[in-house]
C-alpha cells in the first residue's frame, strides 16, 4: 500500500466552522451524525464508509423534584425522548 501524505492541516474551535469547512471542499471531518444528517440528504457532505461508530457518551434530561410536575416540563420530555427515538438515539 503506498504511503499517504497529508496535504496540511486546518484545526476549528467550532463544530460548525470543521463542518462548514467540509462543506466547501476544504477536507474531511469526523461528524456526528444528527448533526450532518440534513447535508448527507441534501447532497454537501458525503459519509465515504459505511462504517459507523458509537459513544459511550449519553444524554441525561435532569429535572428537579420540585419541576417534574409541570405540565410544560413534562410536555417537553414526551417531546425529546420522541425526537431522540425518531433518530435513532435510544
């Protein structure tokens, strides 16, 4: 196999800014994805493997004792766990 050399390299502070920079053309990225899914569909980004991978990392909705009987409190975690198991996330 031939040894491949980078090019140089560009560093972010911001997600946005690595993915935008994706998006024209300036490299590739790592994505997460819910967060390149829309520009998967639309055709700016490309996911090169089918290869996918998974964290460890989760997700907590933490709400006070006090708060879990509000109605717009409790509106808002039917709302997430359906928008986390629409994507796929649990």
């Amino acid at each position: 196999m031939p040894k491949l050399a980078s090019a140089g390299s560009l560093r972010f502070d911001q997600y946005d800014q690595l993915i935008q920079a994706a998006i024209e053309g300036q490299g590739v990225a790592l994505g997460i994805g819910a967060l390149v899914k829309r520009h998967l569909q639309r055709g700016r980004l490309v996911a090169p493997f089918e290869q996918k991978s998974s964290s460890p990392r989760g997700y907590y909705l933490v709400v006070a004792p006090h708060a879990a009987e509000r109605s717009e409190v409790s509106a808002f975690g039917a709302w997430l766990m359906r928008a986390a198991r629409k994507d796929g996330r649990t």
